[in-house]
C-alpha cells in the first residue's frame, strides 16, 4: 500500500525551505531546484504542491503573515495577569517589528516579500489585508487603553494605530540597515507609546 504524503506539512515544510533561501541570498535564490535541496524532497514535490512560483510564494508569504500575527495575539493571550495596556501595547508593537534575534531571518523574508510585492499584484493583496488586520489589533489595544483610562478619550485609535503601526514596520528596516540596534528601536516604540498616555 502506497505511503500517504501530508501535504499541508510538505507544504510548510517547503515554505520554510524557502525562507531559509530568502534570508540568506534574497529573493533572487528561490528556484524550483534550491527550494527542492533545502527543503530535502525532489522537485517533482514541490511542483505536486504548487503549481507554480507564484503559487509558491504567495502560500510562503501567507504562512509568514499567519505566523505575525499569531506572535503579536499569542503575547495578549498569555498574559498571566491582566497587564497595563502601555505593556501589551508596547510589547504587542516589538512583536510585529520583529526587533528580538531570533526574528532577524524572518525580517529579511518578510521585507523581501514587501519589496517583491510592489510589481505582484497577488503579493501586495496579501500583504493588504495583513496589514489591515494588525492594524485592528493595534486600535483594539488603543482602545482597551481608552477603556482602562490609562490613554485619553479625545485620541483617534484608527489614527494612533495607523501611526503605530508605520512606526514598528520602520524600526524594522531600520534594525535591518544597522541605523539603529534592537535596543534603541525598543526604547523608540515606548517612547510613542508612553507619548500615548500623556
């Protein structure tokens, strides 16, 4: 009897691959045959799971904009006590900047993909509707500050989280170019939010 292939952990499987690539020699190094090598199965696989790059790289960028924003829900769900809204804000906006070590690679990819989405229409969609998404959960947050008291009544949350939001995905190209250190991107996003509570 034929051995069944899952192909859902395949797929994931290959899109790691592709990462990998990615993060080490740009975008440019995503061929059928590198993501096969990396991904340690033959090419006939990739292409049984995708049917094309395009195909390839849209479910990579779906799996890496899933994988954000489960990181920036997961910080709010496991707060073992109900925390000011100034630290889920504060560490909700890190998360999404992706300014700790272990988020470097997966700040190549997701800039690689940004930069590729401004001539792939299918690419900047799904990016859209990332970036609609977080920015909800930023406003949820400014609001669950207005409610708390801790951020004034008079602030626009679709606003704020507009500014928030712009401000996060800078630090990361910042942190990415060497301009500034995790650190001093940190201590910028409280900065804005402490500016929030005043």
């Amino acid at each position: 009897m034929p051995r069944q292939v899952d192909y859902e952990d395949r797929r994931r499987r290959i899109a790691e691959a592709v990462c990998t690539l990615i993060a080490r020699s740009g975008m440019e190094a995503v061929s059928l045959r590198d993501v096969a090598a990396q991904a340690n199965v033959s090419m006939g696989a990739v292409q049984r799971c995708f049917r094309t790059k395009e195909d390839m790289l849209l479910f990579v960028l779906e799996h890496i904009s899933q994988r954000v924003s489960e990181r920036a829900n997961q910080r709010i769900a496991t707060a073992s006590t109900p925390q000011a809204a100034a630290t889920l804000l504060s560490h909700t906006l890190a998360e999404l900047a992706l300014l700790d070590e272990g988020s470097q690679t997966q700040a190549r990819v997701w800039l690689a993909f940004i930069t590729h989405a401004s001539a792939n229409e299918k690419l900047a969609a799904v990016l859209h509707d990332t970036y609609a998404k977080l920015h909800e959960l930023i406003a949820w947050l400014v609001r669950y500050g207005q409610n708390t008291g801790e951020i004034p009544q008079h602030l626009d949350p679709t606003r704020e989280a507009h500014t928030l939001l712009a401000v996060a995905d800078g630090l990361t190209v910042h942190v990415l170019a060497g301009h500034h250190s995790p650190e001093v991107a940190l201590s910028i996003l409280r900065r804005h939010v402490d500016h929030l509570l005043q």
